[in-house]
C-alpha cells in the first residue's frame, strides 16, 4: 500500500526523512478490522516523529499519521484513533490514548489501510466532509475537553485562547463561542487575528496585550513564549490548560502567582467517547464544524509539512487519498 512515513530519524532536518512510498499491508489481528483511509488530519507530532523525539531509533521507518477518516468493513464513515484504554480509577469512561503513546504501540495513519481495534472506531455525521472528519479527533475532541471539562467553563464565562489560527486554536475558538463563552484570542500575525475575529472571537490581540478583564481560564499550546502571559491573564482561582509547548518547555514557572493566586495548572490531551459526542451534539445544533486550510494528495505531503513546520496554517492542512 502507499503511504506517507519516516524513513529514519532526522533532528536537523526532519523533512529530509520523508517518503511517500510503498509500505506492507497492515496486519489485522483477531477482534481488529482493516479500515480504508480517505483523509489525514496533518499534527505536530508527526514533525517530533521525523525528527527521533519520542521514539525509539529501531522503530524506523514509520508511517506518520495520529488519527484519519475512512470506511470500515462495512462502508460505514469512521474516525478512528488506533488505541483505547480505560483510565485508572474509571469504570464507565473510555479514555482515547494520546498519540505520543499510539505512535510507540503501532504505525500511524497516513496510509492507504490501516487496522485498528473495533472498539476504537467512532462514527462521523453524514453531514461532515472526509477533511472535516479527519479533523475531529487530535484537533475538535481535545479542544471540547480544555474548554468544557478540564477548565470546566460555563455559559457566559470567559477564556483566552494563545496563539491563535492552527487547527486546536481555531477549534477552540469555534466551540468556545458555540458554547456560549466569551472568547478572546492572541496572534502574532494581523491576518491570524482577522481570522480568529471571524471565527467568532470577541477580541483579538498581539500577544502579550492586556485585555480587558482577568478570564476564567486560558488554553496555551504554546508554552515558554506565552507562560507569563497566561499567568497574568487569567483570574485569581482560575484555570490555564496546559494543551502543548510549541515554543518550548517553560522557564521560569513562576510559582509564586501560582501559589499566591491559587491558579489551578491542568494538563490536556485527547478525550473521551462521552466528550466526543457531546461535542458532535453541540456541532449537530449549531452547524460549526472544522477549519480546513487545504486539502493535498499524499504526493504533495512534503510541501504540506513544510507549511506546518513554518507555522503557515490556517486551521488544518489535511491529505485525502483518491
């Protein structure tokens, strides 16, 4: 089968190690089925995967991809993310795996076929395109989770949103304003703080700009570039999600506002079956769904990971198979 992977390991320059290529047809083990792919969702962590963070070198090659739509067996519209596991101290909740593990355990999704647990595989609105859908598990699901579980915000609440314009930004943007919460947002780019504007956003800032108010919550995904800001930005008893660290790990952590305005720090990543279709139910009302920048084939996928390593996204770029 064709697929878009990692030829080995390459920290200085991880597009150097990209092949779109032949691969071996996945094996399906029992209580498995083989699904077709028909779009991938492009993530950060395929970038950590070309460059050897969080991996094993004798892991290589291997397929990038950490969620896609496409059919099962049946023909029935699937997303799918590989792994499922029920979290410590749960009987009743099923927690998605993040794709840092997913990627350890089996190959990614960006390729023609890929098997799968039955159990793992999550149904998609007849209403959303296949680049929609591709969109709904690493980028939509995660964001719910931050704004509605993790931060626990509420109709009327409010939330900051750093680093406006890539897939979970834009996502956070549309279901916070969706959800009834007022959303501001930061950008580094004029054009990134229209977009998140038309998005719904209420204000939009240069980062670093202090806004009107003191929000319930902050999500940052960018870490070391935004902490302090976020720190001064949300409310004393507030929340800052943790969703990622594009810009790098934080220095320092500035504990004393922490302590001193019992900020409460939580992590994020992935999220639930419930979660996933609450968020459908709340898509299904009011008629929001994923920002798709582009859709390229699979050929074009050097070119495609070049935009995301240089930040030029606007929502989600996506690779659709024929």
């Amino acid at each position: 089968m064709k697929a878009v992977y990692a030829a080995r390991p390459d920290a200085e320059d991880p597009l150097a190690a990209l092949v779109v290529g032949e691969r071996p047809d996945p094996e399906v083990p029992d209580g498995w089925v083989r699904v077709r792919v028909r779009s991938v969702s492009l993530n950060h962590k395929d970038l950590w995967t070309l460059r050897g963070v969080g991996l094993n070198h004798d892991k290589y090659p291997r397929i990038l991809g950490c969620e896609a739509a496409g059919e099962d067996p049946d023909g029935r519209r699937v997303a799918l993310y590989p792994v499922l596991e029920s979290p410590p101290g749960t009987a009743d909740e099923t927690l998605i795996l993040p794709a840092a593990q997913l990627v350890g355990a089996r190959p990614g999704t960006l390729a023609e076929y890929i098997a799968v647990p039955a159990a793992s595989l999550l149904p998609v609105p007849d209403q959303l395109a296949w680049e929609e859908a591709a969109c709904l598990i690493c980028t939509w699901l995660p964001a719910y989770r931050m704004l509605f579980t993790k931060a626990g915000l509420q109709p009327g609440d409010s939330v900051l949103v750093q680093g406006a314009a890539g897939g979970l930004s834009t996502a956070l943007i549309a279901l916070g304003v969706a959800g009834g919460l007022r959303v501001y947002a930061t950008s580094r780019t004029a054009d990134k703080r229209e977009l998140a504007r038309r998005l719904g956003a209420h204000q939009v800032f240069e980062p670093k700009a202090q806004l009107p108010e003191q929000v319930d919550a902050v999500i940052d995904s960018v870490g070391r570039a935004t902490w302090t800001h976020s720190l001064h930005s949300v409310r004393p008893g507030g929340t800052v999600v943790v969703a990622g660290a594009t810009s790098g790990d934080v220095s320092p952590a500035r504990l004393h506002r922490v302590y001193f305005h019992q900020v409460n720090i939580v992590g994020s990543f992935s999220g639930t079956r419930d979660e996933y279709a609450r968020m459908l139910r709340l898509m299904h009302t009011t008629g929001i769904r994923p920002l798709v920048d582009d859709v390229m084939p699979p050929q074009d996928a050097r070119a495609a990971f070049k935009r995301l390593l240089d930040g030029d996204v606007r929502g989600n770029l996506v690779l659709s198979w024929p």
